[in-house]
C-alpha cells in the first residue's frame, strides 16, 4: 500500500470511539479497496455515513496495519436509505431510529434541507411538537457548524480535538471569530501555538502590522519567557525590541501596542528600580498576593503562642537524646513565634531532625498541622522522613478542573482556607509565584507558615523566584542550617555538595566511599560507556536494580547523551520489546508496557485510583511511574505514589519516558543512585548549581561518566541567569 492515500467509503463499524475529544477507531468499507481499519479524531462519527479519508498508514503491534487520518470529509447523505441510516444512527440528539424513519417517509430526500432550512415543518409530524422541531434543528446545526470549523482549522493543520475546544469556547460564531482575530486561537485555547494562529492569519491575508497581531504577540513574548526563563516580567525596552525583531514590525508600532495593551488592563506596568516592568496580569496578581499575605501573617497577633518555648525545646532534646545545634534552635524558635519563616540549608545540615522538633512542639501545643511539598516524590519523601503524611500542595489545596496552565482553581481559597493552623512546606525553592499565591491564599488568620528548602539549588521551572526573593526582602526570619553534622560527613555526597557549592573540586574514588568518576573523553565515550554501566556493571557490583535503584539525570534533553537518546538506548536494553508485551507507537516514540515514565506538565483533570479505594484528580509535572498495559486506545500507568492513571491516545503527549530525566525534572525527588553524564556545554545551562542540584539527587551513590575538564570548568562556573521577578520589591513596600 502507499505510504498516503485517499479513500472514500462508509462507516461499517466504530471500534471505539471517545466522545469528550472525538477520537476513534473505525472499519471503512471503502468498495474496491476492501474494509480499512482507521484511527483519528473525528467528532460525532457513526455507523453507514459516507466519509472521504486521507492519511498516513502504520502498523499497530497488536492490531495490524492502520489507517492514522490527517484529513476528513463528511460526504452528506443524498438517497432515502443513506439519510435514514445516518438520521437513525443517533447522531443527532432528539432523533431516534423511529422518529428518524417517520422524517424520511414524509420528506424523502429533502429531509436533511427541511431540517436545515423550514425545520417548523418537522411539526407536521405526529409526535413532534414545534418546540421539539427546532430543538431537532438546533442540535443538527451544532454538528454542522462544528463539521465546518473542522474543516476550515484542517486547511491550516489545526487538528479536529482542537477545532472542538474552540467550538466549545467560542460557539457557532466560531469560523467568524477567528477570521475576524486570529489570535484568539493561541490566546484561549490552551496548546495551540503563536506561531500556528500567525500563520493562520497570514494565510488568511492579515497584515504584518496589524494591532491584532502585535498584542497578541507582544502577551507570547512575555508567556514565552516566563516559561523559558522564569521571568515574571519583562523591562519594558526589552519586551519593545523582542516584539520589533519577533515581529518585524516598526518601534513605534510597538509602543502603540503596548499602551494599548496596559489601557485595556491586558497588561500591567509598575516601577522597579527605576525601569517599567511589564506583567502579564496573572503574574503579577500572584506576586501581589505572595507580598500582601506574607505581610498580613506577619503582622497577624491572633495566632496561638507557644508558651515557654525554649523551655519546651529542653524538654523534647532530654526525651530524644538530640541535642539542637544553635542554628537550629534558632529555627524552631522563630517558627514557634513568627507567622512565616524561612529554613534553608544544603543536605546532612539538620533540615529534617529541625523539622520534627517543629512538628512535635506543634503537636504539644494541640496545634493542626499540615505537610507539604510541590511534588509527589518530594511529598512521599517529606512523609518517609517526617513520620507524618505529607501531601502536594495541588492536593492539599483541593485543586480544580483549569484550561490555563496560568489560571488554576482551586477548593481552598481565602474564602475556604485550610484548616491546620500551621503549613509546614519542603522543596519551596521548586515553587512557582502561581502555586505560592494560591497556598499563601489558603492560609487562616492566625495560621504560621514555615518554608523549607535549600536557596543553591536551581529555582522554579515555572515563573518566579518565590525563595530567592523573600530572601533578599529582608522581610521574613531567613535561618540558615550551615552546618554540617558528623554523621552527614561520612558520606562524600554531603561532602562533595557542599565543595561543589563553594566552588571546591569534588574528592573522587576514594575507597569505600559512595561518590565516583568514570572517566570518557567525549560525548561518543560517554554514550557508549553508560549504558553499559546502568544495566549491568552497577547492578551486579552492588546489587542495583536498574529500573528502581538507578536514575540517570542529564543537563540536556538533546545530544548523545541528552534525554531523548539515552532514553531510547535505555528503553532497548532494560525493557525490550518482547511477545506478549504491547506497545504503542505515539509521536515518534515507543511506549511500552513495563516502561518507566514520567508526566512532564501538570494534568488537574486526570483521574487517578489506588489499591484502597481512594480516588480523585490531578496527575502532575515530575510525578514518575511504570507502564502497567498498552492496549489499543489506552495506556495505564502506575505511578510511585500509588496512583493508577488511564491516558487516551490524545494525552500521551503529557508522557516521557524516564530511564534519563533532566535535572530540572529530577529536583525535589531522591533517588538511590545517581548516574550523571558530565560533558561540556553552554556558560548558561553548565553551571554549579546545576551540578549541586543533580548530585544532592543522590541518596546512597552518585557516578560521574565524562570529562574531568567538564567536571572543573561546571565547578568554576557560578553563573546565575538574572530572573526579571517582582516579589522582593513587592515585599520591600510599605
């Protein structure tokens, strides 16, 4: 067969078929050519219509050669025995084969018109009441102006799952809206790109300079920043010269633009350090907010004390035999006083034994506490070392259904805070603006927050620099853990941390200890040392399981060593394809049952279940787990908190495979061996923190695999890249 082609057909049977994203599995008996089996998103298909497929044809393992649509179209039913198939096939709501068999015998092959264009007429009908006539009407209507949009976001390669969330956005005026603006594509509908609405309007005829166009572009620049660099806004020059070269468009055009944008209340303009900062509002409502309750729980003297404190302290060290180190002390006395406060340090420094005392002298006082962290990993690890559930902060806040990645909904909010009295958060140098607003938010009066994490590792991957900047406000209890315990020291991954963060060489291979150098002299060697080493040198020296006991983190996703082919080469070696063990294939990548995974974005929708019964919603950016089955149109995947999660072919791109993860995606978990591939690489992403962060990954062992030289040149590097975020001025305001 050719590897594309174009049949027209008629439906014979429907496989499968997924109502809320119009995917579906169906057999076309397309005459000459025999019965194809097809599968794509195509909303409200149903048995005997005729349709006009073209598309690109695989092999599924399981199910044989396919037919993967890239475009449809529906062909109308023109005889007395096609219209009654379709009208009596369900398609449209308030017809049933009965009422379907009544319309065609009084109208014939003029039934679909009087549908369409005298629908009154349907009256006539015994049984039909004119009210039930337009109502026929109006839902056969809704199929035809949902089929048109489709067509119409085809021409510009906008697939069918999309066209319907724009339809259910933007209703029948759909086509005329997007023809009038474009940009509304990228601006309202969630994965539908800038640069796929410009070229929409491009080849719609819109004009390069229009005002349409360098807004809507001009809110890209500044989405597309927040999420590449972190920013929370930009200075007003640089977002003027981005959308100017972005754009081709004059300055002055530009300027129009923005004053628009911020008359409008699109965008918002404050003073920072004598330059215009810009803000897309969502951003800068959150750093607000972060400023304003921090102010607020600070300033709040309704809170229950903690009467005689330190003499408390005494007593729990005598019943522990734990002796406080002053820093620590110092810690647990500011969080037993103050509505916020702030505990950083880097790892064998007492973070965790300081919070215990924290969670114990609550308890005492009868004081509610809540444990959380920004990810399930850190979540269970929060749980494992503090004795107590911990939970993630989109669960501890109750988290809701979103269409935005930016705007979240949540259950607990000011009007329905939480009901602990004290949040006790780990990780917080992972927590974004958005996520810290909304926790801030859900705090009582009178509730304390004490923050957890450690201020050298890489910031948020979402935009902010929540920890940083209460930091650098002076505003908040910052107490630094700097010690390192004797116990910490025996293990060279402390050790060798904190050299790393002070700029000191790591000690390698010394006997006996847990932290090693291999050494391969370029990204070739490296390449083909690793794999080897993950499957089986470690394994069998130290009794390592490769899929539990190894993570393999990397800086890069691309490269020889990067993500994308380290996961592949992986994949071959620990989890081949075997018969018996299905797989799919799903945007250039084999997902495969008993592979490991990872959700790289944050799902609230998704469902999830566990063993005991309980159940609920959200699956989100870092969580990891193991492919439990692959069948035709469903991926089940259990995740390490016990989460059992079913994916529809539509959310497989939520899905990476995680034998190798980046070490933005490794930050708040901890894994028992740490594998690192260690190559040279841009000033900007090759920096110290980046390597401190990767290696304090690392429970029992970390592996080195590279250049000594790449190893120096990341120790030396202390390059920080700048985040433009509002927080630390917001705080430092009276």
């Amino acid at each position: 067969m050719m590897d594309k082609d174009a049949y027209q057909g008629m439906v014979d049977e429907i496989i499968y078929e997924n109502e809320d994203n119009g995917y579906a599995i169906f057999d076309l008996d397309a005459g000459e050519d025999g019965l194809i089996t097809c599968v794509g998103t195509l909303p409200f298909i149903k048995r005997g219509e005729m349709l006009i497929v073209c598309g690109k044809w695989v092999n599924h393992p399981s199910y044989g050669e396919q037919l993967k649509i890239e475009y449809f179209e529906r062909i109308e039913p023109q005889t007395k025995d096609t219209i009654l198939t379709y009208l009596a096939s369900g398609v449209v709501k308030g017809i049933g084969k009965a009422t379907a068999e009544k319309i065609v015998d009084r109208f014939g092959e003029e039934a679909l018109q009087v549908i369409v264009d005298t629908p009154e007429r349907l009256a006539e009908i015994k049984g039909i009441t004119h009210e039930k006539a337009m109502k026929i009407s109006e839902n056969y209507m809704a199929i035809y102006e949902k089929e048109n949009l489709i067509l119409f976001l085809q021409k510009y390669n906008i697939s069918p799952s999309y066209a319907i969330r724009v339809y259910d956005l933007f209703g029948k005026r759909s086509v005329e809206m997007i023809k009038d603006n474009p940009y509304i594509l990228c601006e309202r509908i969630r994965g539908i790109s800038f640069r796929t609405a410009d070229a929409v309007a491009a080849m719609s005829g819109g004009a390069k300079n229009s005002m349409h166009r360098i807004k809507s572009g001009m809110k890209y620049i500044l989405t597309h920043f927040a999420g590449s660099e972190g920013h929370t806004y930009l200075k007003r020059n640089i977002l003027i010269n981005q959308t100017v070269q972005m754009l081709g468009v004059d300055e002055l055009e530009a300027e129009n633009a923005l004053v628009k944008l911020l008359t409008e209340h699109q965008l918002v303009n404050i003073k920072i350090d004598e330059h215009d900062a810009i803000f897309l509002p969502p951003l800068y409502h959150a750093e607000f907010l972060i400023a304003l309750c921090i102010r607020e729980l600070m300033e709040d003297t309704k809170r229950a004390q903690i009467k005689d404190a330190e003499a408390e302290i005494k007593k729990l060290e005598k019943e522990t035999g734990i002796t406080l180190a002053e820093k620590q002390k110092e810690a647990v006395l500011s969080a037993l006083s103050g509505g916020v406060t702030v505990i950083t340090g880097g790892p064998g420094t007492g973070k965790t034994t300081t919070i215990n005392f924290i969670i114990r002298l609550f308890e005492r006082a009868k004081q509610k506490i809540a444990l959380a962290a920004p990810t399930g990993r850190a979540a269970k690890r929060m749980t494992e070392l503090c004795g107590r559930d911990a939970k993630t902060i989109h669960r501890l806040l109750e988290v809701g259904y979103s269409e935005d990645d930016i705007l979240r909904e949540y259950s607990r909010e000011n009007e329905e805070p939480l009901e602990e009295d004290v949040i006790i958060v780990d990780e917080v140098s992972m927590v974004d603006a958005i996520l810290m607003s909304s926790l801030l938010n859900a705090v009582k009066n009178g509730g304390r927050v004490i923050l957890v994490g450690d201020s050298d590792q890489l910031p948020s991957v979402g935009a902010g620099n929540v920890l940083a900047d209460i930091i650098a406000s002076e505003k908040v209890p910052v107490v630094c853990l700097n010690t390192v315990f004797r116990q910490a020291e025996e293990s060279m991954i402390v050790v060798n941390a904190h050299r790393i963060n002070t700029g000191e060489y790591p000690i390698l291979n010394r006997k006996g200890k847990d932290f090693f150098f291999v050494e391969a002299e370029d990204t070739g060697k490296i390449a083909a040392l690793l794999p080897d080493l993950v499957t089986r040198r470690l394994p069998e020296a130290y009794r390592l399981d490769p899929m539990t006991d190894i993570q393999v983190i990397t800086p890069m996703k691309k490269t020889q060593v990067g993500v994308f082919s380290l996961n592949a080469m992986l994949q071959s070696l620990l989890n081949p394809p075997e018969k018996g063990k299905n797989q799919k294939e799903f945007q250039n990548r084999i997902l495969r049952e008993g592979d490991k995974v990872m959700q790289v974005k944050n799902n609230y929708d998704l469902r999830w279940t566990k063993e005991d019964g309980d159940e609920g919603y959200g699956v989100y950016n870092g969580d990891m787990g193991r492919i439990l089955s692959v069948k035709n149109t469903t991926v089940e995947i259990l995740y390490d908190d016990g989460k059992l999660v079913r994916y529809e072919s539509a959310q497989l791109e939520e899905i990476d495979h995680a034998y190798a993860i980046t070490v933005h995606k490794s930050q708040g978990s901890e894994f028992k061996t740490v594998v690192i591939p260690v190559f040279r690489g841009t000033e900007k992403l090759f920096t110290r923190n980046l390597l401190y962060t990767a290696v304090t990954r690392a429970k029992e062992m970390v592996v080195l695999v590279g250049q000594r030289s790449a190893l120096k040149m990341m120790v030396d590097n202390d390059y920080e890249a700048k985040r433009f975020s509002g927080l630390a001025h917001l705080l430092e305001q009276e």
